[in-house]
C-alpha cells in the first residue's frame, strides 16, 4: 500500500496520519492530548514521544539515515533476530534484519487514554535467506501517559529456534555527566568495552564516566534513569526481558560512527530492554514470546 492508501484505511481524524517522513519514508504521526509521537514503518522505529507539556524523551541523531536500507540511529530501533554481530556471519547486519525491514501497518486505534499501533513483520524470501526461520513479529506501541511497547514473536515453523531481541531505547538526557542510573546494583554484567570480562555491579547508582557498553545479566526488575539535569526522572519497567543494555558511545566511538553527530553522546543514554546471548529464546512449534517495556517519564523540582 502507498501512504495514501495507508492514510485512507489506518488515518484517524486529528490522531493519526501517515505521511511521508524523512528520507521520503512512511511514518506515522500521532497526536494525542497526552502524548505526541511518530513512528516509522522502517524498522517499526518509534523515532519521538513527546508526553504532554515535557519535552521529547528519546534522542535521535541529527546524523541519522533515513534509507530503506540503512537503520534509523536513536529512538527505539528493534534487534531481532539476533544483537550486535552475528557470530560467524560477517556479512549479516549488526543487530539482526528487524530494524532495516519495512514492517506492515496491521491496526490504528485511539481512546482517551491512549493511541495504539501494531505493526507486523513476517518471514519472507529476503529474511528467510539470511535465517531460515518462518516467524511472526507484531509489534504493539501504545502512546499515552506511558510509553508501552511489546514485541511478541512467533515461530510459525516446524522446527524449535532461538533468537535474541532488544528495544535499544536510546534516552534523550540533558547531560551524561548527571544522569545515573538505578535499579542494577550488585548485579552480574558483560562489558564489551573490556572483552566481554563478567563484573559485578556494585551498589549504589551507575554513573556515565567513559565509553560504557554492558549487558546486564538476570536483570529482570525496574530501571530508573535520574536525568538531573533535565530534571526528570524515567522509569523503565518490563516482562518477558532477562537481560538489560546500557550503552554510550562517549567520545572516540561517536567520532567513528558517520550516523552519529560528534558531539552528541553527552546527551543520549541507551538503556535496552533485551534478551541477548545466555538470555535467548527459544521457541518451539506454534509457541510465542512477548517481552514488554513501559516507559514513564516524571518530572522533578531538583537538579541535583
Ligand atoms: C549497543 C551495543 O546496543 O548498540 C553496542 O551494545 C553497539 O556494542 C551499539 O555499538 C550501537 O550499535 P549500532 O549497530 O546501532 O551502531
């Protein structure tokens, strides 16, 4: 369907309208009385939500591509099937096909709570070629006073197989340097930054001080991001996730990354609700798996 054909059957008056975004891509343009937001059919990529009378929650680079074959950098992009580079597949792209993929809009709808959209992403030739799963991804956004998102995933085949997936949420922060995070103290994580050597975290809230670029292991409850800064508070909770990412590029990788503004990182925190290495899943026959996050941001009177 072209964005016409897309507005005339999903479009609702003074909510929702699909329309050429940038890069000429279909995006989707929510408007609510308590929540702003777009999302992109490329990569199901929420890109802005903007909650009534605060300023937008997520990043998204200046820098970024708005290519079919290209992903979208900040937002919300999808990994799946697997994250990061694939072991033994140089050529597949970093964090699986899902967020270079253009999904398929399957239903709009709208209350006074809320804007609902699900979008969908079915095994094909282009994805079967690369891995031979039949699968189905819907994807539920719900914009509200919360952010709610939740990716289910089915295995439509008649083989079991695994796969990883993360909501790699990237957090708009006033400034890294006063941000900390809550909610993963005295527990195990992976740092990719020091070849994947297990840490323990100790207590108390983390701090941004350098590249950071960890999987937390068994980590299951709710995050909190203390943007003092922007004096906000966000809180992160989830179902169906054992694993949790924190990601900043900080100075030197933000240099190497052409999607990626140099002077960006200080404002941008990623904290990903995820299912990666010991945590993939595995689905049998006919089986499905839904891992959820809900988002909400709180303002605060204090910076400090
Ligand atoms: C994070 C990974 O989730 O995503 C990092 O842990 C990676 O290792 C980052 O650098 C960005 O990945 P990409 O493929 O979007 O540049």
């Amino acid at each position: 369907m072209n964005i016409d054909q897309l507005q005339r059957q999903f479009g609702i008056d003074g909510q929702v309208r699909i329309q050429p975004g940038a890069g000429d891509l279909p995006c989707i343009k929510i408007t609510h009385a308590l929540a702003n937001a777009t999302i992109y059919l490329h990569g199901a990529h929420v890109t802005q939500y903007q909650p009534a009378a605060q300023p937008d929650l997520l990043f998204l680079s200046e820098k970024s591509h708005f290519s079919p074959d290209q992903p979208i950098r900040g937002g919300i992009p999808i990994c799946f099937p697997w994250f990061g580079p694939r072991q033994g597949h140089p050529e597949s792209p970093a964090h699986g096909f899902a967020r270079i993929l253009p999904w398929q809009l399957e239903s709009t709808s709208a209350d006074a709570k809320s804007v609902q959209v699900v979008l969908t992403l079915e095994s094909n030739e282009k994805t079967r070629a690369s891995w031979d799963h039949d699968f189905t991804a819907r994807y539920t956004i719900t914009i509200g006073r919360t952010l709610n998102l939740a990716l289910q995933v089915t295995n439509n085949g008649t083989t079991p197989f695994s796969f990883e997936e993360a909501l790699h949420t990237y957090f708009r922060v006033h400034d890294i340097h006063q941000a900390r995070i809550d909610g993963l103290s005295g527990t195990c994580y992976l740092d990719k930054t020091d070849a994947l050597k297990q840490k323990l975290q100790p207590a108390g809230a983390i701090e941004i001080t350098s590249e950071t670029d960890r999987v937390y292991l068994n980590t299951v409850s709710r995050c909190v991001i203390h943007d003092r800064g922007g004096r906000r508070r966000i809180t992160i909770d989830k179902e169906g996730s054992q694993n949790t990412v924190v990601w900043n590029p900080w100075i030197n990788k933000s240099r190497a990354m052409a999607d990626f503004g140099d002077d960006e990182w200080p404002g941008m925190l990623c904290v990903e609700t995820a299912n990666v290495g010991c945590g993939q899943v595995t689905l049998q026959p006919g089986a499905s798996h839904t891992m959820t996050a809900t988002i909400e941001p709180h303002t605060t009177d204090k910076t400090l």
